[in-house]
C-alpha cells in the first residue's frame, strides 16, 4: 500500500521550572538562595531517511512527543534537558500546518533536517533574583510551555521528468524500457495506483528521473478518481512527458484524451499546465492503417507541433522511436535548468508559539521625532521573519496587529508617513 498524506500531531517539551531552594550548611545561618535552573524541553526534529519512499508508518503512530525538561534542584543543580524527538520522513515530504494547509517546510533539496518546534526553555532558579535588597527571593521564573501542533504530511516525488495519459496509455510499459523500475503492469484501468521512479541513462548524458504517476481522469483537479493524489505527484516535474494511445485501441480518441488531461492540470494548478510538454503518439505498432486513412500520428503533429508541442512517434513494446524521445527530453531539461521545484514557507510555528511574557514597550522619541517599538518579543520576531519576501513582510504587519502594537501606537499619536524605529529597521506607518 502507498500512503502519501498523513496527519499527524507533534509536541515539544516543556521547559522545566526554576527552583526555590536556601543553603542550609553548618555555620552558615542565613543561606543564599541556592535554587538551580530548569532544564530545556526536547525539540521536534525532522529528517530525511533516504530509505523511506512512503509515509505508511504515519497511518500506526499519529502522535510524537519531545521529552520534558526537568526541575531545577538544591545547591544550584541544573534539571535534566528533555529529550528531542527524531522523526525520520522521505525526500520530497511538503510539511503543513493542518488546519490552513499553509507550507512550513519542504524537505527536499538540501533541507534534510528541520527543528520544527523548539522545546521550552528551562525556567531561572531563584538565586538569579537575588538583589542587594532582595537577599531571599521566594520566587523562581516557570518553563517555558511546549509547543504543539497539528501536521499534513505529503509526499511530493521528486523526478525530473513526469508520466502523464490515461489509464492503459502504456506509461508502465514505457517506464519498464526506458529505466530499471519493475511496474506491475495488467491490462485494466488504473493499474499504477502508486507513483514509479526509474532512472534514464542516456549515453553521453547525466540522464534524468522519470516517475510513472498514478492514472488521470476527467474531474481530477476537483478531486474525482485519483485526483489530487495523482496531481500532488507532479508538482515537482519540470518536463512532462504526454503519453497518449495513438492506435486508439480502446476505442478512445487521442487529441482529446490529450486536451482532456491539459485541461485537468491547468483547473489544478495553472504553473503546472505551463511547464515544458513533449507528446509520445504510442502503440504506433498497433496502428490499423486502412485505405486512404490519415496516420492518427500525422493528425496528432497537425493539432499541437503549431502549439509548440513536439509529437514523437513510439512503440514502448518494442522501443521503436523511443531513443530520439529521450534525447529530446534530456535537452528540454538542460533549458529548464538545475533548481529543483521547492515549495516556500508560508506558516511561520515561532509566530504561533507566543511570547506572552516577553516585555516590549512603544515609546515616542522627541528628540528623533520617532516611534520607537523595542523588547525581546519585537528583536525575536525579526529575527526569524524574512521581510524582503512578500508573505514575510505580511506576517510582519499581521504581528504588529495580533499582538496590540498598531493600537499603542495610535494612542500615542502616530500620523500617516510617521516613522516607526525597530532594532535599527525603520518604516514609514501608513494605516
């Protein structure tokens, strides 16, 4: 069974608290405060396990934990770290926030290992609260709290290149010749019911990856039949190869098969329907040709070669034609170029963790004429947002707005075109 979407839940651990402890030694009457600090919570990690190609485990085991930090201790003694959790996916899984299905990381390419969540930081012991006028403080600072959240994994194959056609189309057989992948290949509809990836070796070439993608139909993009399943495979390709049944040997007409399945990939997604096409007219050697009746080849070059689209005329049985085919694809890639297709952060986990208690303030400098918003809360959101990207800067202003600093800043007076001063950052504030 194949299994490429999981829903999972993830948890880091929790900071453990401070303590409040004295020294209690002889001769020593009035003790400091000797209480230790909280050890730090289990982070969630994620890495890629090259020897996975499914998230089948996911379907047994829904719910990760990080270890939990432990307690601070007498005499200054530092509570236990909690332990991280590793949890081990294939290359090319799309992790996603749940609930909005908003991208918080892709591993593929060289992101092979994420800190999803950081576990909580141990909370100070009360000897750090000792002041010239404070000598016993009673009070120790918590943990901070674990994070947790609700994930959608989904495996997206990573292949250079990517079958598409309809059921029975011959994609199998033409992934058998053309590389070392074994399909399982019969003579019904929807035979490849997960994707195939195979390896071209082309002489005098890097070759490519090819990958078999699950059977398309009519009604695909809105979920019908395979559907998404088929469609999620193919976001990573950069050429797609269209494998069309040129015999018609099931009664089926090509040229609309071929407009058909386009037609699903744009309703999809519209880049996908732009990326660079070439059609295999296969099962040429099943050809019925009757007298005065046009080669369904010759029909098929008149309908798209003035689209741009090159027609190859193949039998994947016999490998006739196929060779000129692959060497055109090698080319087409050699244009597209090297940068794999990987999806960008959209749901920022720091943002949602809160820090509630982290003091901020947002004063008017006179003297500057300036707004000025600082604190560990505004210097740790910079920190991790990214504000020359578009859905960075988003979040940025989202920020201010959740967390009541817009609304400070009107109630000390701010205009439109005023400066707003942050970490050295300044910015225009316009409503």
């Amino acid at each position: 069974m194949f299994a490429d979407r999981a829903k999972i839940y993830v948890r880091s651990g929790k900071g453990g608290d401070g303590h409040v402890s004295f020294r209690r030694e002889k001769y020593v009457p009035n003790g400091g405060p000797d209480g230790g600090d909280g050890g730090r919570g289990g982070d969630v990690i994620f890495e890629v396990d090259e020897g996975l190609n499914t998230l089948i485990d996911f379907r047994h085991i829904r719910k990760y934990k990080a270890g939990d930090g432990e307690e601070g201790g007498k005499k200054n003694c530092r509570g236990k770290d909690g332990k991280d959790i590793i949890i081990k996916i294939p290359q090319g899984t799309v992790i996603k926030e749940a609930e909005s299905g908003q991208v918080i990381t892709d591993m593929s390419g060289d992101n092979r290992r994420v800190v999803l969540l950081k576990g909580g930081k141990g909370g100070n012991g009360n000897q750090h609260y000792a002041t010239s006028t404070m000598q016993a403080p009673k009070y120790a600072q918590p943990g901070q709290p674990a994070q947790e959240l609700e994930l959608m994994l989904e495996l997206k194959v990573i292949a250079d290149v990517g079958l598409v056609g309809f059921p029975n189309v011959g994609k199998s057989t033409f992934l058998s010749r053309v590389t070392n992948a074994k399909p399982k290949i019969a003579n019904y509809h929807f035979t490849t019911l997960n994707p195939n990836l195979g390896v071209v070796d082309l002489e005098g070439t890097g070759g490519f990856v090819i990958a078999d993608i699950p059977g398309l139909i009519e009604g695909a993009s809105e979920g019908i039949g395979l559907g998404h399943e088929f469609l999620r495979h193919i976001e990573r390709t950069k050429v797609i190869i269209h494998i069309v049944d040129a015999a018609g040997t099931e009664g089926r007409d090509p040229i609309g098969d071929i407009y058909a399945i386009n037609k699903e990939l744009e309703a999809y997604n519209p880049e996908i329907a732009k990326r660079p096409q070439v059609i295999a007219a296969n099962k040429i050697d099943a050809i019925y040709r009757g007298d005065g009746e046009e080669d369904p080849v010759d029909l098929i070059r008149k309908e798209f070669e003035p689209k741009g689209i090159e027609v190859f005329a193949i039998s994947a049985v016999s490998g006739e034609g196929v060779k000129p085919l692959l060497y055109k694809v090698n080319e087409m890639l050699s244009e597209v170029g090297e940068e794999p297709t990987v999806f960008e952060q959209e749901y920022f986990p720091e943002l949602k963790k809160g820090y509630s208690d982290e003091p901020y303030t947002v004063e008017y400098d006179e003297e500057e004429d300036e707004y000025v918003v600082e604190g560990p809360r505004i210097e740790k959101m910079l920190g991790y947002t990214n504000l020359e990207s578009e859905k960075g800067f988003t979040f940025f202003q989202n920020f201010l707005k959740e967390t009541g600093i817009l609304e400070e800043l009107e109630q000390l007076g701010i205009q439109e075109g005023d400066t707003v001063r942050m970490y050295g950052l300044s910015f225009d504030y316009y409503k």
